[in-house]
C-alpha cells in the first residue's frame, strides 16, 4: 500500500501537495507542518499600550513589550468607553505606520486600499466602528461589545463547521481520483458545490466529531473510537448523501477487526515523522502528509474491497464503482457522444495557414483577415471551449463524472458562447487598443474628478486615452493566447506581463522626461520602488479575466458585423491622430497639476500655503526630484 501511494503521489505530486498544504493552512489537518512558519515569533520585539495616567486619558505607545492587537481594544471598550477604545486604535495606527516608514518601503501603511484595510484589521478600529453602530442602536456600549464577542464567535464557528470540519473530506476526494487516473485537476476540490452536498458533508463529519468528543470523555474511547470513526472521511468522499448514522456506523463496521492493524500502518510512518519534526515540519508539507494521505487511501480502498465482498451491512451504499475500475470504452462513448464528436471534428492546428500567418495564428492568436475559414474555424473552437473539462474523461485520463449517480451541475465560469480561445483580426486588436486605452483615460479622470472635484487630462499624451491600458489589453490577449485554456494561469500570468508593463513604463517615462514622475505608489502596502503595487496587480489580473473572456470576444462579435472598409478607414484615421499625439507629447508632454505634481497628492497644505505648493511641485518637475510638501514651507 505504501508501495502504491508513492506511485500515487508521483503522478500528482504537485495537487497532493497543494491539497495537505491547504489543509494545514485551514488547520483542518496537519497542523504542526506549520511550525516553520511562526519559529522566527519567538525573538520578536512587541509592543503594548498603557495608560497615561497623567495625560488626557489617552494612550501612548511603549516598545519591547508584548503584542497588542483588536482585542485589548475590545477589552479597554468593555472597561471604559468607545472613545477610549478609539483612542487605543489610533495609537497602534499611528505606530504601526511610523514603523512602516522606517522600515521597508514594501510595506507601506499610508495610501491605498490595501493599508486602509491592514489598519483597520490590525488597529482594531474595525472592532471600535462596529461596537459604536451597534451601541447606536441598542444604546448600550456593554450590549454592543457582547453581541459583536457573540457575531464573532458565530463567525468562527461558521468557518469551522462548513471549511475546516469539511475540508477533510474534500482532499479526500482528491487523492481518491487519483488512485486510478492520470489527471485530478483542482476543480475536483469543487466536487461537494458541484453535487450540492457541501452541507450534508459538513453535518455528517460534525456529527463524527460531537459523538468523538464525548467519547474522549474515557479512556479507552480516545484511542477505540478514533480507529473507529477513521474511515468516515473517507466513506462521505465516495458517497456524501449517506446520512450521519450510516457513515459513522458503516465505518465502525469496516473497522472491525482492523483497529491494532490500522495503529500499526500509522506506527510505520514514525520515521517519516521524526524527519519532518527535525524540518520544523517543511518535510512534512513536501513528503511526508501527502505520502502518507495516499498510503492510507489505498488503505481505504482495500477496506471498502473486503466490505464489499463480505456483503457488510450499508456496503452497497458505497457505489462510486469508477473510482477503482475504469468504464468500458463502449460505455464511455455512449455516455460522452456529443464531446468526442467534438474532438474528431476539431480544426487542426494549422488551421490551413503555413509559415509566419500560421505561427502568429498558433501562438499569438492573431489573424490578418478573417476568411470564411477562419470563422468555421472558431465555431468548431467554441464548441470545445463548451466541452473542455469532459475531454479528458472521455479519454480515461480523468474520473468520468457523467457516471457518477448523483449528477454534477456544471458551473462554468466563463462565457463559453463567446468562444474566448478565438483569433483575433489585426483591426480587432487596433479597436481593443484604443477602446480600451480610452475606457482607461475615462477610468482615471473620473476617479481624479471623483477624489478631487476637478477635470484633468490624465496621461502624458494630449488626446482622450492612455495607451498603457490598451498596450497591455493587446499583450493579454497576444502573449498568453495559449494560457487561455487555464484561467488560473492567465490571471497569475496577467499579473506578471501587466506588473512588467507598468514597471518599464514608468522607468522609461521617467528617464525619457529628465526624472519627471507620472505616478507614484510610495505608502501603499506591497508596491516595488513606487512603480508598481499589490491592488494594482490584483485590479489588472481581474481585469485582464474580464478582457479575455467577455469584453474582448464581445468586442470581436461586434466588429465582425460592422463594414469592413469602413472600419478599416475609422481604425486607419485614429491610429494616425494617436501617432501624431504620441510624436507631439515627445516634445510637449501633457505634465503639469494633477497629472505629475506627485508631491501634491500626498499633502493637503493649507490655503495660506497654496501659492508655495505650486512653486514647490514646480521645482519637482523641473528638478526630476521627488518632494513632499511640508505645511507651511
């Protein structure tokens, strides 16, 4: 058996892994793996906060200390009041942040959404808005600290009892599939959502631990009954619509017999153990927890054999036959007719273009002219695109879940009539690039209009768009046309190409104009020199989602019904106007107020100062430097 899961393990090492790492994460299992992660906590220099009995009421910060977070200021609410409990957050705040300046920039707590959240959480001013809103209505200060200690108790329990009770029986599922197929791809974890018995997991594997907890009440029932109940993850893996009695009784009944050889097989692992412990757990999370998860599934499957064979009472309730033996062939193309009917009559390749036409059409999905061809073509790939996930169930690669008793609902996330894995026409992309490089100029003058109450042209050019967003639309759909396949791998690849773009922009904008700075990220939590920062990238990645699956075929679908000369010329014309500004702002760049008085944003000096900002932010640009407005300077 262990023979067998190491072989398991090697054909999916990297989604077992994936798997007993989430679940150490959750806790849900394999808790101490994580040791490794908090080992550097023990030298760390905290802080606290006491009461200056001499001041005013409030409260000072004082280092190398403990650690103080929302729940002293929860704590000081319920002993004094809200203000108090305000003042408390605002000092962590404030010292949080000072130590954020000194430290590394990365990391800065003063702009952005990321910080303002970072603040709220680790201040515990969250905790000091939510107690006021509901001391507003109750009246009582005490009565809201109690129903927020009570919200939050729900709130954990919640998590508990529908993520880290249940997930057990998710990666379960996972090492199950592969047992017998080559592929388990990470929509699997989705398999209880997917047949609409997340909840009944959840209840069974809450019953199994109420029912174990009591019986840790005696002695002999912590060790008897955890062999007892082993198999109930296992068994609601396979079957989840089994009621709570059934599983925990039908593994009871398995069991038997089995408990001394179950300890033992555990007792094997032991040197496994003592290296991952020697690790501080990093073994453990690479080897040990998914070699060991696999050995013990095929366990299962040799238990689930005998029970079977012996005819145990609830056996035939375990009936995913397909996880240990793979469908006939005759079976598999009467049940998936409509998809390998797709795949034999799927377009080639070359999809009759030859040398540089058909290697831009390959690998960068891009077309010259759309011919008739080409369209055919793309209806075949949008009939694939519908039946992507089942393809290889038909190949015996993967569970078949169409032979599964309770029907899976497929929830595709993606517009499949749109056909995302389509090519693009040269006059497509050039619309892409100055719709989208004019959504973007709308975007930033409505936000700059939104935040500050006035209109600014936005950008380095003169013209009505900013090319960097349709640049990076057009990289999207060109450079990762053969990632679309996989929408977690374009979003992380999103991140990167547009994270690069927005880099060298700003380097080469800023070496190209003599040091003037377009923008700046300084003070936002994880930005990289200022030029780029963590809610960007996360902006541009679920941006770039939106781009490759909706905006753009839909955009493709709309131009493929308009005139063709006449597109051709509005395109042409456009593109002539967009080089003609980009030439000109070489010369005569769009700098000045709002568009690169960097230091201006950062300050809000006072109307007696605004004549001196303006002459400070003047010597910024004109220097290269970067400056913060200091008041009254």
């Amino acid at each position: 058996m262990k023979k067998q899961g190491k072989l398991s393990l090697k054909k999916h090492y990297f989604i077992f892994v994936a798997a007993c790492l989430i679940a150490a994460f959750l806790s849900a299992e394999f808790r101490s793996s994580m040791n490794f992660s908090s080992a550097q906590s023990y030298e760390r220099i905290y802080e606290q906060i006491e009461n200056d009995m001499s001041g005013a009421g409030g409260y000072t910060v004082k280092s190398n200390t403990r650690s103080i977070g929302w729940e002293d200021v929860l704590r000081i609410i319920a002993e004094d009041n809200t203000q108090a409990g305000k003042e408390m957050a605002d000092q962590i705040k404030e010292n949080a942040i000072e130590h954020a300046d000194q430290g590394n920039p990365a990391f800065g707590r003063t702009r952005g959404v990321f910080s303002s959240i970072v603040n709220q959480v680790t201040s515990g001013s969250i905790i000091v808005t939510a107690v006021a809103a509901i001391a507003s209505v109750t009246g009582s200060e005490n009565v809201g600290v109690m129903i927020l200690i009570v919200l939050g108790a729900l709130l954990m329990f919640s998590f508990w009892f529908l993520i880290q009770n249940t997930f057990s029986v998710v990666m379960r599922r996972v090492f199950m599939e592969g047992i017998l197929y080559k592929r388990v791809t990470a929509q699997r974890f989705l398999f209880l959502l997917r047949i609409k018995k997340w909840l009944k997991a959840a209840r069974t594997m809450f019953v199994k631990y109420v029912l174990y907890s009591l019986w840790c009440l005696t002695i002999v029932g912590i060790a008897v009954k955890h062999y007892s109940y082993y198999l109930v993850s296992y068994i609601v893996a396979e079957n989840p619509d089994m009621t709570a009695r059934q599983a925990i009784t039908l593994s009871r009944r398995m069991m038997k017999g089995h408990k001394w050889e179950c300890f033992v097989f555990e007792v094997t692992f032991i040197g496994w153990e003592i290296l991952g412990i020697l690790t501080m757990g990093i073994f453990n999370v690479f080897f040990t927890n998914p070699y060991k998860t696999a050995a013990f599934t095929q366990y299962y499957a040799a238990l689930r054999a005998e029970a079977k064979a012996k005819n145990i009472p609830d056996a035939e309730l375990l009936y995913d036959t397909y996880l240990y033996e793979k469908p006939e062939e005759a079976l598999l193309k009467e049940r998936y007719a409509d998809v390998i009917s797709v795949v034999e009559n799927a377009p080639g390749e070359e999809n009759g273009l030859s040398g540089w036409r058909g290697f831009l059409a390959r690998n960068f999905g891009v077309i010259l002219l759309r011919r008739e061809e080409d369209r055919e073509y793309e209806r075949r790939q949008a009939e694939i695109v519908k039946v992507y996930e089942l393809i290889d169930d038909t190949q015996g690669e993967a569970y078949p879940v169409r032979f599964y008793p309770i029907p899976e609902e497929n929830r595709r996330k993606l517009v499949e009539s749109l056909n995302y894995m389509r090519h693009y026409s040269v006059w497509s992309l050039v619309v892409l690039f100055l719709g989208l490089s004019f959504f973007g100029w709308l975007w930033e003058v409505g936000m700059h209009l939104v935040s500050y109450g006035n209109f600014v042209n936005r950008g380095a050019l003169h013209g009505p768009w900013l090319p960097i967003y349709g640049t990076g639309s057009v990289l999207i759909l060109t450079l990762l046309y053969r990632l679309r396949w996989n929408p977690a791998l374009e979003f992380i690849a999103t991140i990167v190409v547009c994270g690069f773009l927005e880099y060298m922009t700003s380097l080469v904008m800023e070496i190209v104009t003599g040091g003037m700075k377009w923008w700046d990220y300084s003070g936002y939590f994880l930005n990289l020199n200022g030029r780029i920062c963590a809610e960007g990238l996360l902006v541009f990645g679920i941006g770039g989602l939106a781009i490759t699956y909706a905006i753009a075929p839909m955009v493709d679908n709309l131009i493929s019904g308009l005139n063709e000369k006449r597109l051709k010329i509005i395109c042409t014309v456009l593109m002539a106007v967009f080089f003609m500004d980009a030439v000109y702002s070489q010369i005569h760049p769009n700098a000045g107020k709002g568009v690169t008085d960097i230091s201006a944003s950062f300050s809000s000096p006072r109307p007696e100062t605004e004549n001196n900002q303006d002459d400070a932010v003047t010597v910024c640009i004109q220097t290269g430097s970067h400056c913060r407005q200091r008041s009254g300077s």
